[in-house]
C-alpha cells in the first residue's frame, strides 16, 4: 500500500513553524484487488519521527511559558491545612500590570483576587467563616482520595454565591469635618466606610438651614478625586449638614449633624460694591432734584400764565378768548372732594359718586355726581367740559339737574353734581319690566305715573325754553330719577357714551339722536324749542313702553326716510288714549301746530301730585305773565275814544266782560283796566289747521283771568 506525502516541518529562516498543506490522500487497492484496504502499518522510522516531533512540541511549549509569562515571586505552594478557615483583607489585593502598558486610571487596572483553600474530612458540608459582606464568591469543589499525591483530585465542580449584607456595613464612620472656602461655599470631608456591602455608588448630603433642606449627590469617583464635596452659593447663616453612603445594598444611616456657619462677604467686598453703588446713587439723587426743580419751575411759571397755557392766534375767530375757562364762585377745593365708586362713563370721562363737603348751604356733607375728564384729552375738550359745565350755572330749576362746583385747578378737572342715585330713566324704566330678575316687587307704572314723569319733564324743559335753551338730546337716557322717583332734565351729555348705540352719524357729521329728532332736524339740521316737544313725544312713547327702542326693526338709514316722509310710532300695547293723543301732538308735522311745553303742563296739571305745584317753574313766580298795563284817561276823552269802531258816536255801555272796570283797590275815579276778549287773540299755532287726523289742545285757562 502507499499514501500521500507526509508533511515534513521545514525549518526557516524566522522563529516560526509553517506546514505545508497536504491534500486527502488518494485511495489505493491492495495486492492489485479493487475495493477499500486498511491503513498500512507505521514503520519504525516513522514511529521514531512521530516521537520526536512530540518532544519537540513540548520542548516549544515550555519555551513559550517561560518567555511570555513571569510568575509570581510570592506565589508559593500552600498546604491545605495552613490555609483552612482563613482570609485575606480586600485591603492587600494584589496588582501586576505589564510595563509595555501606560495605566493612567487605577480604576482600569487589573485585579487578582486570593484563593481560599479549605479542607473537609468526610463531610459533605462545611461553614466558609470571616467573609466579606455582600459579597460575590466563586467556590470550587474538588473530590481527593488516598491516591491524589500520585494522580491528582478530580475535575473541579464550582458555583457562585453572594454573602448577605451586614447592618451598619455602609455607615461611615468617625466624624464629618468641614472647611471654609471663599465665596459663601465650604468644603465637607469625611471617612469612607471600612467594610461596606459591596460597592459604595454615591454619596447623599442633606444640608440647610433652620428653613428648608437641600440634597446634593456626590459620585464615590468624585468622592476619591477631592476627598469630600463643596457646597457654593451659600447664603449667610448658620447650617446643618448630614452624610449617607449608598452601596450596592442599600444606604447606610446618616452620619451625626454637623454644624458650620457661612459668613457674609468681608468688608473689603462690602467696600467694593459699596464703591459700585456709591457712584449710581448719586447720580439717582442729582437726577431727582433737577427733575423737581424743573417741575417747580414749571409750576411756577403756569400759576403766572394762568392755567399754564398761551393761546395765539392770528384769526381770533378760530379761538376765541372767551372759550378759556376762568374759575369763579362755582371753584371747589380739590380736598374738599372725595371718590368712592363708578357711576358710569360719561361723553368726556368717568362719572363717580362721592362726597362734597361744603357745596350746599347747612349741609357739611353732600352726597354728590363727580363728572371727570379723560387723563388723554386735549386742552380744547377740557375747556369744553368746563364750558359745558358753565352752561349750567344759570339754572336753577327742581326739575333740572343742579351744577354743585366745579374744580378747574389742577389735574384732573372735575364737574360737581347734584347725585340722581336711581339712574337715568331709561335704566330705571327697564327695571320695572316684569322678567327683569332684579325686579321682584316693583311694578310697572300706573297712568297717574307716568303722568306725573311727563309733566316733571316738561316743566324742566319749559325752563330750558323762558332761558333760551333748546336741549337738541332730550330722551329717556338724558333724564334722571332721583332717590324720590323725581324725574329731571339730566346734565347733557354725561350718558352719551353709554348709549351709543341710540346714536347715528350722518354724512360725516357728528353722532345725531335720529330716532329721536323731528323731520326738519333731520331735514334741514334745524333744532328749535318745536323739535325738542317731538322728542318729548318719543320720551312719552319711552315711558308707555318701559323704554323699548322706537322704531324697532328700522335701521338708522330707514328710520331717516319714514320719519322725514311722515311716518309715526305706533300706539304701544295697553296704552292709555290720553297719553298717546298727548304723543300724536307731540308729533304735528309742523313744527308751529305743536304745543309748547307750558301748554303741556296746562293740559296735564290737574293730574299732577300736590307737590307739583311747590317746585316746578310752571307755578314759580318766574313764570308769571306781566301785569296787565293800565291806562289813566280822563273822564273827558273817553266819550272821544270809542272802545268799539263800529259802533255810532254815542257811548254805549260795554258788555261786563269786555268792558273795562274799576280796580277795586286802583287809582280811583277815571282808571281803567282794558283787556282784550278771548276771542279777539290770535288762537294757538296748532289751532290754525294742519295735516288730517289732527286734534287741537284744549284752551288753557290762565289764573290771572
């Protein structure tokens, strides 16, 4: 039989081996038969080359072990018996680390850790004493007989088993010390524990003062870089602080507190900042008086120019002297008025109800209306407000609302008024609709009642009217109820912005009342005593309707056109015939058929309260016709003045009723006092005809006839 080449180790140049790679040997026949045959045997040469080469590997081997690795110089043989129930401290832990290698972290270097050999005498188990807690071992058994110093103990059996932790393993021990460091921090040291469960992960700081604690972490490698922790951005005082370790077990209970005190920057800092803030302070205090100075100089420089402003102008049309306001008996001290709620807003600012001391004779205190102006208006709508005030000076009617004072000095200005504590009347007539929800008791008003409203009106208005006064805005919103349901002419213009919506601005003008103006206003822009009665007639339709929107489902544009081509209001629900035949003549197209107020007041006065007749104008001695004048003839020149044209020369006696009569307490013999008949006057405008379906007011009787 023969076979492949048998690979031959060839000896190179190098210190290493290389063997040629053989391929599977061919398969021959034997003794020229065909089929499989066996290995031929091995000759004694080769049986000799096999040994050798064994040698030879062994030789190598031992060369490697001896070149590679370096044993250990205290590494000795230990007898079983020596080193039973014994241990070694984690502290003696032995370190070999290659000098080919640049360790710079000892946490990265290679650890060996000691055996422990123990030997038990037929026993299947044994107690392993004095280890470390908490703590991972690796426990190899091996089985020996009375042969094993000729042919060795078996193959090792091993397991892995952690010893349970020992209490108070991770408490540190000994005290925690503590250094002061610039900048309010400290700097806290303390001993590690000897033995611990395991690992030591972090430690834990809880520290404060005597308000609140707080908690810092610090990593055991930053622990063994500084050899404790700092604490920074201390405030001063005193502190408390406590220490625990964590280990792979657990914490450990908290060390003793110990106590260390922070101090405040040194004086030098203090001087320091001290030196910072020095400079800005003086600079805050200089900056303050110039300010002071230039607003007392300012100041003093107004209370010569008056209300501290100069007006020029070159075309004294455009802004007349007499539009600046100059304060006069109405001035009120500013200190004299004190605030205490909102009212609403007025058409120039807020109105406020507040107290007057003072503005009403026997009175020291008044409960007053404070009109202001906005902080942001001009010097012409502040001279408008107190204009607009001063209109109001020269009434003194029950039924108009009364001007108090006036303060003019100073910021803001403000407008004292008599205080209407139950709104305006289109407020208070919505209130007494049944469904309001603040209205449990009240209910609507009678007849006599609004009665009794629209004479109040129409007497503050007819005052308005013998002073020459045409209102232009007269409405239920511009009426006010006083605390004993008095009804008076509201200062005007104090609710215009709260009823807006009531307004409409046409062709770039300003806000008009159109739902309330007559059709020459709203034609023609004309507004005269006529235009105010047709809007007492809406006002009348207010009180009928406890204040509903006129002309409802209209717009501002619509409304224009229908009133304007002679459009009416319908008669409200459950109104009374007197009361809207009194609107129907409120609402004559023209303006001359209308009534005047007086007459108004003369058609409705019967049906006035008692007291009417004490407050209003309409019975004041204001309103009082001239006495009838008187005319002294002479007996003689009677006979040659004929009283009647047509009749003949002769004197005829006169009628008693136009004919003249002695005064009973006159002048004496010869005085008469000649009046002219009834019928003989020109009848009332609204008596010459007019429009269809309109009714003529009935005559008012006078008492001086």
């Amino acid at each position: 039989c023969s076979k492949d080449k048998i690979p031959i180790r060839k000896y190179a140049d190098g210190t290493i081996d290389v063997e040629e790679v053989t391929e599977n040997p061919k398969t021959e026949v034997c003794g020229g038969e065909k089929g499989p045959c066996c290995a031929c045997p091995k000759t004694e040469a080769e049986k000799q080359a096999e040994k050798e080469e064994a040698e030879y590997r062994k030789v190598f081997e031992n060369f490697l072990h001896n070149a590679i690795f370096v044993p250990r110089p205290e590494r000795k043989r230990r007898e079983v018996v020596q080193i039973a129930n014994t241990t070694m401290s984690s502290r003696s832990r032995n370190t070999t680390v290659l000098d080919t290698y640049n360790v710079t972290d000892p946490e990265e270097l290679e650890t060996e850790y000691p055996f422990f050999e123990s030997r038990v005498d037929n026993k299947e188990r044994t107690v392993v004493s004095n280890l470390r807690p908490f703590t991972l071992y690796r426990i190899d058994i091996h089985s020996c007989n009375h042969e094993a110093e000729k042919l060795g103990c078996s193959a090792s059996n091993f397991v892995f088993a952690r010893t349970m932790p020992a209490e108070g393993a991770d408490d540190i021990p000994g005290p925690v010390t503590w250094e002061p460091r610039p900048e309010n921090s400290i700097f806290l040291k303390w001993p590690e524990p000897e033995n611990p469960n395991g690992l030591i992960l972090m430690y834990e700081i809880k520290y404060g003062s005597q308000v609140e604690d707080q908690r810092e972490c610090v990593s055991r490698q930053e622990y063994r870089k500084y050899g404790g922790a700092k604490l920074s951005r201390l405030n001063p005082g005193n502190y408390t602080a406590r220490i625990q370790a964590t280990s792979l077990s657990g914490n450990g209970s908290w060390t003793d507190p110990v106590f260390f005190y922070v101090q405040a920057k040194t004086t030098y800092e203090n001087f320091i900042h001290l030196m910072i803030a020095l400079p800005i302070a003086v600079l805050l205090i200089v900056g303050g008086l110039v300010i002071m100075l230039y607003v007392f100089h300012r100041k003093r420089n107004n209370s010569r120019l008056g209300n501290g402003v100069l007006y020029a102008s070159v075309n004294p049309e455009y802004f007349s002297a007499a539009d600046v306001y100059v304060p006069d008996e109405w001035e009120v001290a500013r200190e004299k008025i004190t605030m205490s709620r909102e009212l609403g807003q007025g058409s120039f600012g807020m109105v406020y109800e507040g107290v007057a001391k003072g503005v009403v004779k026997d009175e020291p205190e008044t409960r007053v209306a404070i009109k202001t102006v906005n902080e942001a208006a001009s010097m012409r709508e502040r001279i408008e407000f107190l204009n607009e005030a001063s209109v109001m000076k020269e009434f003194n009617c029950h039924h108009v609302v009364r001007l108090l004072g006036v303060v003019s000095q100073g910021q803001p200005t403000l407008v004292i008024m008599e205080l209407m504590t139950r709104g305006d009347l289109k407020s208070y007539l919505r209130s007494l609709r049944p469904e309001m929800e603040n209205n449990p008791v009240l209910a609507p008003p009678s007849l006599s009642k609004m009665i009794q409203m629209a004479g109040e009106i129409a007497d503050g208005m007819a005052y308005l009217n013998a002073n020459k006064f045409v209102h232009r805005d007269l409405a239920a919103r511009n009426c006010m109820v006083a605390e004993d349901f008095t009804v008076k002419i509201g200062d005007f213009g104090m609710t215009r912005d709260i009823y807006e919506t009531d307004y409409y601005r046409k062709g770039g003008k300003g806000l008009l009342p159109v739902r309330w103006m007559s059709p020459e206003s709203l034609k023609d822009g004309v507004f005269t005593t006529h235009s105010d009665v047709w809007s007492f007639g809406v006002v009348l339709w207010e009180i009928a309707t406890l204040a509903e929107q006129p002309y409802q489902g209209l717009s501002n544009e619509q409304v224009l056109r229908f009133v304007m081509e002679g459009g009416l209001l319908d008669k409200p629900d459950n109104c009374p015939d007197m009361l809207f035949e009194l609107m129907r003549m409120c609402w004559q197209y023209n303006p001359k058929m209308r009534p005047s107020f007086l007459e108004i007041i003369s058609s409705v006065k019967d049906e006035m309260e008692a007291g009417f007749r004490e407050v209003s104008f309409y019975y004041s001695e204001e309103n009082k016709p001239p006495e009838p004048e008187e005319l002294d003839l002479e007996p003689e020149n009677m006979e040659s003045v004929p009283l009647d044209p047509s009749a003949s020369s002769a004197s005829l006696p006169l009628p008693d009723r136009h004919s003249g009569h002695k005064a009973e307490n006159g002048p004496g013999p010869g005085v008469l006092v000649l009046r002219a008949s009834f019928d003989e006057r020109q009848p009332y405008a609204h008596m010459n005809g007019g429009r269809k379906n309109e009714r003529a007011l009935p005559l008012p009787q006078s008492s001086t006839c």
